[in-house]
C-alpha cells in the first residue's frame, strides 16, 4: 500500500513535498494528539514559505475565529502574526497580541533554514484580567461592528483559555524541545528529496557522509564516482544546489549540532571531530548554516532544554 504522504506529490515542488511529509509524519501526528491530550492546548505546525489566510480557519481561540470573520478580518491579528513568524526563523518567539492574548512561535530548522513553525497559543495569561484591554476596545470601534457581533466577540474573548504564566512557558519549553526533534527527522526528509538525483550526485553523498572527518578533495569525489572533476562539479551544482564544499560543510555543521547537544563536548575537540581543519573555519561555517555562533547555540539548546549553563564545556 502507498503511503498517504507520497500520493500526488509529483505536483509539489521539493520544499512542499519535504513539509507536507513532516506535517503528516505519524511522528508529528502522536505527539501533536499527546500534547493536547495532556495540556489541553491544540499544536499546530505551518508552512514557513506560506503566512496563514487569517480568512480561513487557522486559529486556536473561538474569539480569534470570530473576529477574523468579521468583514475582512482583523489587520491586528494579521499584523501580529507576520511579525511573530518574521522573528521566530531562529529560536521560540512569543507575542501578546492587542487582545492580550499570548501566542508563541517555535521555528523548526535543517541547517540554516527555517522550514516550518510549531504554533500553539491564542491564551491569555495570568497577568490578564477580565476587564477588555483598551486596544481591543478601540479594535471593535475601528471595524465598526454592531452592538450584537460587539457582544458576541467580548463573550468569545472572556472565554478564552486561561492559565499562568509559568505554566504556560513550561508548555513552551516542552515544545522547543520537540522542536528539535522534529528537526532531526526534517533533516532526513531533506536528504531523501535530494536523493532523487543522478546516481552520480547520489553516490557522492553517499562517499561524502562516508567520510566527513577526513579530508575530502573535488578530485577524491570524482574519481570515486568516475567522472571528471568539471562534469561533477556542473553535475552536482545542478542536483544539489549547492557545490560539493557547501554541502560538505552542511553534513558536518549538522554532525556537530548533534554533538554539540553533549553538554561534556568541548567545542574545540567537536569541530576537529567533524572535519574541519581549524577552529576559526569552524566558527564561520557555523555562523553561516546555523545563524549563531557554536557557544550561542549551545547556550540556546541549554535554555530550551533547561540544562544548567554551567554544564556547557566551551
């Protein structure tokens, strides 16, 4: 039997087909199920290359579902969100919006790209009281709605899900860590697309992931692959992307995350240990694919995961 994931995707491109795999992942669909189990709060992942219709059904709260169908929908709640997704391509981002409710945003990555986003939200928080925030007021007299919409809108919103704060962070904290997990499994989601290249560039991979710790030459490459350097690189540059020494230095920037999540690894020993020749390559090929340097991804992953800082080795 076909799985559902793989029907039609001849007419997505690559980056769709790659999301549409993760969002309808069973790895995704258990946990997504056992956190609303569990905290009562819904999950959902989005697209990072499509920003949400706020006219069609994409939010928590029935106040936000509401409000968004009145007449052209809510440029507040649009405002807000585009500017939670442009700030969340790197770490967890929260915003409270005019309404005082709190949503958060948690970006998940392969290398130096954000394909998607972990939502949960549309909650007000403990320092929210029941009186209607000033700025929602003013909402309700620009959109010009009418006493009963009015009246319906502020019921929706005083029935919004309500929890402390730190309950609430702890639920972020929870997520963030998933987040990196599902990470894992779009990174391999991004290697099986690109698999779908000439044996040529397929071997390649396969020779390079082989050999990352070593040193690794465009004529080694080609030569295991049996063709000249000049048709590889044009070759590879084509199915890939990329030229050999970028996604040399990909494969091992994504080998070092994962080493880099052992609090006792030296960051030194680990950019040895992946293949780098020296510490500053290291340094700046890690800034380029992560967007931070090793020491502040690892001081990042220590917050998400709640490990002490003083664990971290530098």
């Amino acid at each position: 039997m076909q799985d559902r994931t793989d029907t039609h995707t001849s007419e997505f491109t690559a980056d769709e087909r790659i999301y549409r795999k993760l969002e309808q992942s069973p790895f995704f669909q258990t946990y997504r199920e056992a956190f609303q189990a569990a905290t009562g709060l819904p999950v959902r992942l989005i697209n990072a290359d499509v920003e949400p219709d706020q006219k069609q059904s994409c939010h928590f709260s029935a106040f936000c579902e509401a409000i968004n169908n009145c007449g052209g929908g809510c440029d507040g709640c649009s405002k807000t969100r585009s500017q939670l997704m442009a700030a969340a391509t790197v770490r967890a981002e929260t915003a409270t919006c005019f309404a005082g409710l709190r949503e958060t945003m948690i970006p998940v990555r392969s290398g130096n790209r954000c394909y998607a986003y972990l939502s949960v939200g549309e909650v007000r928080t403990s320092e929210t009281g029941n009186a209607i925030p000033a700025e929602l007021r003013s909402t309700f007299a620009e959109m010009g709605i009418d006493t009963e919409t009015k009246r319906k809108l502020t019921r929706h919103w005083r029935e919004a899900e309500k929890m402390e704060l730190s309950k609430y962070q702890g639920l972020v904290t929870l997520l963030a860590a998933f987040a990196l997990q599902l990470s894992d499994l779009l990174n391999r989601l991004v290697t099986e697309e690109s698999n779908a290249e000439p044996e040529v560039v397929v071997k390649a991979k396969r020779y390079v992931n082989a050999h990352l710790e070593d040193r690794i030459s465009l004529e080694d490459v080609a030569g295991h692959v049996g063709v000249s350097p000049f048709y590889f690189c044009k070759v590879f540059k084509q199915a890939a992307g990329m030229t050999l020494t970028e996604y040399v230095n990909r494969r091992r920037i994504e080998w070092a995350k994962r080493q880099l999540s052992n609090p006792r690894s030296r960051i030194t020993e680990v950019a040895f240990d992946v293949g780098f020749q020296s510490i500053s390559q290291f340094n700046r090929s890690f800034l380029k694919y992560v967007g931070e340097s090793p020491t502040r991804y690892r001081e990042s992953l220590a917050r998400k995961t709640k490990l002490p800082s003083s664990a971290a080795v530098a």
